[in-house]
C-alpha cells in the first residue's frame, strides 16, 4: 500500500471514530441556558429509588411553579433507567396519564450515565412523581413524590 493510501485510509478512520463519539455523546438539552436557574437538585438513581442528595430514598422532592430547575442526575445502578414527570402512573403502558410537561417526555440512562435537565416547572401546584417504567422498576418501589407549591 502506498503512504498515500496509508494516510487516506487513517484520515478515513480518524472521521469515522469521530462521528461515533460525536453520535454516542448525549447533547445537554438546556433551552433555558441563559436564564437563571432558580433551584439544583442533585438525585441518584438507584436500584429502585431516586433520592435526593442528603434525603432518604424516594424521599419528596419539593419545587415551585414558575421556577427553573436544574436537576444533577447520576445513575448509580447496574441497571438502566429512566425518569418520567407526571401523575396518574399507567406502569402497563409505561407512561403517565397525565404528564408534567407536554414538552418532556423522559430521561433514559445506562449504568454510570449522568445527565444534567432544565426543566421550567408548570403552573401546576399539588403532588406530581418522579417515577421509572422501565420493565418492573415501577412496581418495585421507584417513584418519589414531586410536589410542585404555588408561585409565591
């Protein structure tokens, strides 16, 4: 093979490894970048729990209408899973009834993933929940509480 063919083919690969990294690197969604976020939740999925950094598993998590969020989250299974934002949990269907946004849908990360969501939270005051319907997860205990308070 001649060293130009050896530098083509190199080229070639160099562009190619590229593009699966650029294709296998999850893109931060922040539509809100340049506003100022109101509250940052770090939360840890867990073997069938979310929890809030220094609160008990599936312990409440609590948010204001209006507000801008910031969730940290981390995955620290060996499992993947998910996070979905709403009320009237339908686990057969692995949905929500009733979403929190009809913008957002969900959060899906593998072992070790992490990922960062701005999310707007809706004028929607009461008890809402974070929850994985990923296979059984949701029938084995992970969702917690989100409560959402009315704008002050």
């Amino acid at each position: 093979m001649t060293s130009r063919k050896v530098f083509v083919s190199l080229v070639a690969m160099a562009v190619l490894v590229a593009l699966v990294m650029v294709v296998k690197t999850p893109t931060p969604v922040m539509a809100h970048k340049d506003s100022v976020v109101n509250q940052t939740i770090s939360l840890t999925l867990g073997d069938f729990y979310y929890q809030v950094e220094g609160q008990p598993k599936n312990a409440p998590i609590t948010v204001t209408a209006g507000q801008l969020v910031r969730f940290l989250i981390s995955n620290k299974s060996e499992l993947t899973h998910e996070m979905h934002m709403g009320r009237k949990a339908n686990p057969a269907e692995q949905k929500y009834d009733e979403p929190l946004n009809d913008m957002y849908d969900s959060v899906w990360l593998g072992p070790g993933q992490s990922a960062e969501l701005w999310i707007l939270i809706p004028d929607k005051p009461g008890e809402w929940e974070l929850a994985c319907f990923h296979e059984e997860h949701y029938n084995s205990g992970m969702h917690a509480p989100l409560i959402i308070q009315p704008k002050p």
